[in-house]
C-alpha cells in the first residue's frame, strides 16, 4: 500500500483545482495568485476524464473556467481545449432538452 500513488486532486470548481483557477483569476492582478494560477491552468488542460459533466463538479465546470481564463488572459489555447472539450460532452451526451408551451 505505500507504495502507491496518491489520487489525482480533484478538478471540480466547487472543490479542487478548478476552483483555485477561478479564485485566482478573480484576482490575477495581485502577484502573489501567478503562481497558483497557472499551475492550476495546466492542471485543467491535461487530459483528465471528468465523472460527470455538470457545471459544478463536472466537465462543464472545467471547461467553463478554462474558457474563462482563455478569454480574459488573452490565451486562445485555454479556449480551444474548452472548445474541444464541450463538443466532446456534447457528442456523448444522450439526451436532449424538451420544452412543453402551453
């Protein structure tokens, strides 16, 4: 057992890595975030298969924060793995929203 590998930290935005991206690019202006922003960026851009596609705890919500950082820190690598990611979601999604006018 010990010499196994810890798990992956989690990349959820509500608990995890997502959520320190986006905390810190709240406030990316103060010095002291640079570091812990951009090692969570290239943790969100690894490939990693998310458990669900939610927007809170799911692949949803990393693509969002990457979309976000991509946009506001003038980084279009950011937003084309987001991009990629939610046509991924959405080719693998089985279901469709349906609405009743009445």
């Amino acid at each position: 057992m010990r010499n196994q590998k810890p798990p992956p930290a989690p990349n959820q935005w509500c608990h995890g890595t997502a959520g320190i991206a986006l905390a810190r690019l709240l406030c990316r202006e103060d010095p002291r975030t640079t570091h812990d922003l951009a090692r969570s960026l290239e943790q969100l851009k690894a490939p990693r298969t998310a458990l669900f596609d939610d927007l809170c705890c799911g692949a949803m919500g990393q693509i969002f924060v990457l979309d976000q950082a991509g946009r506001l820190l003038g980084r279009d690598d950011l937003c084309q793995v987001a991009r990629r990611r939610a046509r991924g979601c959405a080719l693998q999604t089985h279901w469709s929203w349906t609405s009743s006018v009445g």
